[in-house]
C-alpha cells in the first residue's frame, strides 16, 4: 500500500512547507503593518483593524472561489483528466476577475454606508483613517482575486513553491513600500495601503504568467478563460459558493461582534485587533494544513480511493496537532514581547491583549486543527453543504449571540467575545470530527 500512496512523505513536506512560509509571510506583513501603523496613533490602527474586518468579508469570497477551483482541479488531476483540469483553471481565473471588479466598485460607491452599518458608534478619527484605508485598498480586489486563483492552479498540482516565491515577492514590496510611505514620505494611513494595491497587482500579473508557461503539469489556457462554460463553472461554484457562504458568514460575524467590542471605546477596540493579529501567528500552520488537505484529498478523491483519504486525513491532523502545540506554546511564554512591538498602546490595552492572546492560544492546541483543518477535508471530498450548515449555523448560536450574552448584557467587553469563539470551535470540533468517523461523507461523491 506504501507504494500506491498518492504522496509520500517527502512529497507532502515539499508542499507543506511552502505554504506555511506563505502563510507566515501573510501574517507576518499584517504584523508589520500594524506595527508601523501604530506610529500614527491608536486611532489609526483601530480604524485599520476595523476595515480589514470589512476586507476580510471580500477576501474569504476570493478565497472560497479559489478553493472551489483547487478542489474541482485537483479531482480532475487525480482523475487524470488534464484536458478538463485546464479548462477548470480557465475558468476559475475568469471568475475571479469578475468577481474582483464586482467587489471593488461596491467598495469604493458604498464605503461609508459600509462603515456606518458596522461601526456606527467609533470616533471621528478612528472612522476617517478606516475610509482611507478602505477607497485605497479596494482598488486591490481585483488583483488579489487573481493572484488567489493562480495559486490556487499551482496548489492544485501540489506545486506550492511558485505561490510561495510570488507571495515573497508581493509582501516584501509591501513591506518596503510600508517603511517608506510611513516612516519617509508621512503619508500616515494612506502609507499603508498603497503599497498593498502596488504589490497586489505584481503579484497578481507575475503568477498568471508563470501559470500560462508551457511544458508543466498544468498549464493555464488563455483561450479558456475567455471563453465562459457554463458546466465548469457550475462544478466550481457547487464547491465554491456554500464554502462562500459559510467563510463571508464568519467574516461578517465577526464584523458583528468588533461591533459589540467597539462599544466599550478604543481599548478594547485596540487591545482586540491586536490580539487578532498575534493570534494570527499561531494558526499559521494550520492554515498552511488545511491548504494542502484541499489538494491531497482532492486528489484521492479524483482517483476515487476513500481509504486513502482517511489514511492522509488522519496524518495531516496528526501532524497540524504537533506543530500547533509547538508554535502555541511559544506565543503563551513570548506574549509580552509579541505585545511590547506595538507601540503607543496604553497599559491598559497591554494587559487585555495579553489575557486575550494567551486565552486563544491554549485553546487553539487543542480545538483548531479539528475545528478548522478538518473540514477542509470535508470539502474536498464535496461534502460543502454539511459543513456550511454546521459553520453558519454554530456561528449564530454561539459566535454572535453568545458574544452578545456575554460581551453586551454581561459586560465582559472582549474577553467575553473569546470566550464565545471557543464555545463556536467545541460545536465545531464535534460535528466535523463525527461526520468524519461516520463516513457520510463519501456519500457525496458526484462525478464531474
């Protein structure tokens, strides 16, 4: 059985490591971000924090697109159906493009009603450095919707190394355009967004190229993407749209709760968006584990094996688990120094981000790898429905209005936010975990 594994350990490794290096790279820059933004004052890095809220919202959506088009492409491949995987990835990059322009007119024509449903009650000067923040950076949508896709396209052939090297290349132009937007040239809040359109858009055009090359597994077909097919898009967003459903739904609860965070004032506005972003790097590898669970199990999926599933299912959470503990861990011992690179934060939001930060790490090491990387797998295997509905449905419950029990009627402001988010990630673990054990899964097998 060894020898008929889709993936070997080595061929698993070279497609983990990348995407955790690319993920580190994404959560690292939003830490430099927030660093140098912090220069400007607490009112500048709330209101960013603030609109990444909204951003976010737009970005799972690309995000989920991407996965649809990794899964359907990935089951092609295992299927050994090239022709077909390439007029998927076709396909995928012309929805992604749409898709972008779409969100970044509603941006730009809708910003400050967007501001107002959700953040009606921040101050003046937090709300003017999120609407800068926001006209700027949604002139990116359309550039990193079609970055997502064209990773997504290497991903799907367990090539992760391209979209590591672009993803290096498109966050060090941030960084360096950040320093000198910032710290050079004063352009305040607006020195942060710049750079992230300027980088986009690199990224962007340099992965579609190196996906168009010739002589690869997966070669990208300018002809099919200009030419729309109805039924390729429909086996995308069959995959795509309840994962949409499912990730904007968790964005825009989370939108709904900074809400109810934001009416106990700017610390624990700011002590929150921290927080967010050190807690940021304790998922890195989970993050990066659940990507390849995409691509593995996709591709046993295509190849119409559920044993091998379990059988990569168990390993990738084995390894998730590890890592995480690891990776965890440190964040609990380093918190105060992780803290202390943020500057002109009062002692205050110090001591709250602390108790937040350490709160979502020991609790990360044993719920979020079963919680989040797991249904991964899930998706993969096409079950996109069940997973939506327990992701929709513990949100609600437990996300939004345990946050409002706790947060809003009992007065416990962010820390009562938290500890309604590790209530969502026990629902979670449990229903992902039991469909999984149960096998209902491979029931949701549907020929593309």
């Amino acid at each position: 059985m060894t020898e008929q594994r889709l993936f070997s350990n080595q061929r698993l490794i070279r497609l983990i490591i990348p995407l955790v290096i690319e993920q580190a790279l994404t959560i690292l820059v939003g830490m430099c971000d927030g660093v140098m933004v912090s220069s400007v004052g607490e009112a500048a890095i709330s209101g960013v924090s603030l609109v990444d809220m909204i951003n976010n919202v737009i970005l799972v959506l690309f995000a989920a697109l991407a996965t649809g088009g990794a899964v359907v492409t990935s089951q092609f491949l295992g299927a050994r159906q090239g022709e077909k995987a390439r007029q998927s990835a076709g396909q995928l990059v012309l929805m992604s493009a749409v898709l972008g322009v779409a969100a970044a007119a509603l941006c730009l024509v809708f910003a400050k009603n967007l501001m107002r449903l959700f953040f009606g009650s921040i101050d003046d000067d937090v709300m003017a450095a999120g609407l800068t923040y926001l006209h700027i950076t949604a002139l990116s949508f359309p550039f990193i919707a079609l970055y997502n896709a064209g990773a997504a396209i290497f991903r799907s052939v367990g090539n992760s190394k391209v979209s590591m090297q672009v993803s290096l290349l498109m966050n060090g132009i941030n960084v360096v355009g950040n320093a000198i937007c910032i710290f050079v040239l004063k352009m305040g809040v607006a020195g942060v967004a710049v750079p992230t359109v300027v980088s986009r858009c690199v990224a962007a055009v340099v992965i579609l190229l190196l996906a168009a090359k010739p002589n690869q597994e997966l070669c990208l077909n300018w002809g099919a993407i200009c030419h729309a097919d109805g039924k390729m898009m429909g086996s995308i967003l069959r995959i795509g749209v309840p994962n949409a459903c499912e990730n904007s739904f968790f964005q825009l609860g989370r939108l709904i709760v900074v809400s109810m965070i934001a009416l106990f004032g700017t610390v624990q506005t700011s002590a929150n968006a921290v927080a967010n972003t050190l807690d940021g790097v304790g998922i890195i590898i989970g993050q990066a584990m659940g990507l390849a669970m995409v691509t593995v199990v996709g591709q046993c999926v295509g190849a119409g094996d559920p044993v091998q599933v379990r059988h990569y299912v168990k390993k990738l959470l084995l390894w998730s688990y590890l890592s995480m503990a690891v990776c965890n861990a440190l964040i609990i011992v380093f918190a105060e120094n992780l803290i202390s690179l943020y500057s002109s934060l009062s002692p205050q939001t110090v001591e709250l981000t602390k108790k937040l930060v350490i709160c979502h790490a020991a609790f990360s090491i044993i719920l979020w790898p079963a919680a989040f990387v797991l249904p991964n797998a899930l998706r993969a295997a096409n079950d996109v429905r069940f997973t939506m509905f327990v992701g929709i449905g513990s949100m609600i419950a437990f996300r939004i209005l345990g946050s409002w029990i706790l947060c809003v009627k009992m007065e416990w402001g962010a820390m009562g936010v938290w500890i309604a988010m590790i209530i969502d990630w026990v629902c979670r673990t449990a229903f992902f975990v039991t469909r999984m054990i149960s096998g209902k899964w491979q029931s949701k097998y549907i020929p593309l």
